[in-house]
C-alpha cells in the first residue's frame, strides 16, 4: 500500500510475468476473456486468471520433474515462462484426500488383519476429523510457509523471487507425497517409515535446492540460516504425515480368547 496524490493506493508485488507472457493466448484458444483487464484489482477473480492459465500436460510436468535430483534450477527451467497457481493447488487439495482416504483405508486394513475372524472389522470408516487434521496441516505447510517467507524475505530485502514462485515451489514439492500416501496402506511398519523418509529426503532436498540460492542472495549472511528452520518444519511436517494418518498396526490377540462375555 503506498500514499500518492490521489489518496492511498493498494500496490501487488505477484509477479507480472504469468499476465504479460499469457496476453493473447485466451482468444486464439477460444475463451471469452483475453486476460485480465488492466484496472482489475488484485480481490477479482480477473486478476488471478492468468495464474490458472496452464495446461494439464505442463502442471504434470512439473509435477514428475520435482522427483528429479536435479532440480536446483527449477525455476528457471521449468517454471517458465512463468508460475502457475493452478498446478500447486491441485496438487495439495490431491494429497489432502490421498491422506484422509489412504489413512482411513489403512486402519481397515490393520482392523481387518487383528482380527480375521470379525467381519465388521473389513467395514472401511472414515474419521472425517482426520480430513479437518488434513485441510489444515497440507493448506498451512503449503501455502502459509512460502507465503509467510516470502513476506520475510521481502521485508529483509531479499526480492529474487515472487510471492507467486514461492508458492508453486512449494506447492509442486509436495507432489511426492501423493504416491507415498498410496503406498503406505502397506501394513508394514518399517516400510512405512522408509516411504516416509524417502519423500523427507527427496521434497527437502528439491525444497533446500531451489530456496537457498535465494537466501544466499541477502547481503546480510544469517539469513541463509533460515534454510535451518525450514529443514526443521519440512521434518515437522513429515512426522506429523507418519503419525497422525499412517500409525495403524496390525495387532494379534495373545492365547486363548476370553470366555468371558
């Protein structure tokens, strides 16, 4: 926000990359608007089109390259010619259900196999509380983290990067969680736990990858100590995906069963 002759001024630091490079591009596929217009303000749903612009085979794209260990140059070689919003939303709102159907699959599974005999036991039950648990841990490491550091950065001084870029960087890094999630209805303890950290290593490296060359920018040289902090939620984040949504265990009855009723 910024004070000029007029009275005050709302001022957007997103990157005007997505709008000047998809100028054009609506109306030769045959969509009615051509972009947005130049005096949409940054609270219409104009002003955010051209973030949500993409085709399916470049948001998949960027997907599968997160999984690549070399993706320290990911910005530049395959966020161009600019971010998108679509991708990274997509791609949290997935792993928000991967999580809540596979954890709930998983419990049936661990029920099922304690008890073979019991056939209510194979009944698959949702815990729509873990679904909140999901929405709120996926959407605040997600999108709250960049956004959040992003602001940091900004008021530091460091401005290589947009609040756009943060997020789908983010957003696209945790795309391996999505498999994960999938596989972890193994009912196998110790694969779990290797699923699990194969997707810390891999997302926290691309994450360190693509962030601390922009913390190394900053005059100031602490600064690149936050790469510490964000290692410290990224394993936060893990343990809490391991924990809440993927510690069922099958669990077998010990001698004779109880004649009591």
């Amino acid at each position: 926000m910024q004070e000029g002759p007029e009275g005050l001024q709302f001022q957007s630091f997103l990157s005007t990359d997505a709008r000047a490079t998809n100028q054009g591009t609506n109306a030769s596929r045959g969509f009615i608007s051509d972009g947005p217009s130049k005096n949409a303000g940054f609270w219409t749903l104009d002003y955010y089109q051209p973030y949500f612009d993409v085709d399916t085979k470049t948001v998949l794209r960027r997907c599968y390259t997160t999984l690549l260990p070399r993706s320290q140059n990911y910005l530049s070689a395959h966020l161009t010619p600019s971010a998108d919003l679509y991708g990274p939303f997509w791609t949290l709102t997935t792993l928000i259900f991967a999580l809540f159907v596979c954890s709930s699959l998983a419990s049936s599974i661990a029920a099922y196999l304690s008890h073979p005999s019991d056939s209510s036991a194979a009944v698959l039950e949702y815990d729509f509380g873990l679904l909140s648990t999901a929405v709120g841990l996926v959407y605040a490491y997600g999108l709250g983290v960049p956004v959040l550091l992003w602001l940091a950065l900004r008021y530091m001084g460091v401005g290589e990067w947009s609040v756009v870029e943060a997020v789908a960087v983010w957003g696209y890094a945790q795309f391996i969680w999505i498999p994960v999630s999938l596989l972890c209805v193994i009912p196998i303890p110790v694969v779990r736990w290797v699923l699990v950290g194969v997707a810390f290593v891999m997302s926290g490296w691309f994450l360190a990858a693509n962030v601390y060359p922009i913390l190394a920018t900053a005059d100031a040289k602490p600064v690149r100590l936050i790469i510490i902090l964000l290692a410290v939620l990224h394993a936060a984040i893990a343990l809490c995906f391991k924990i809440l949504f993927f510690s069922y265990y099958v669990v077998k009855e010990i001698g004779p069963e109880d004649p009591l009723p």
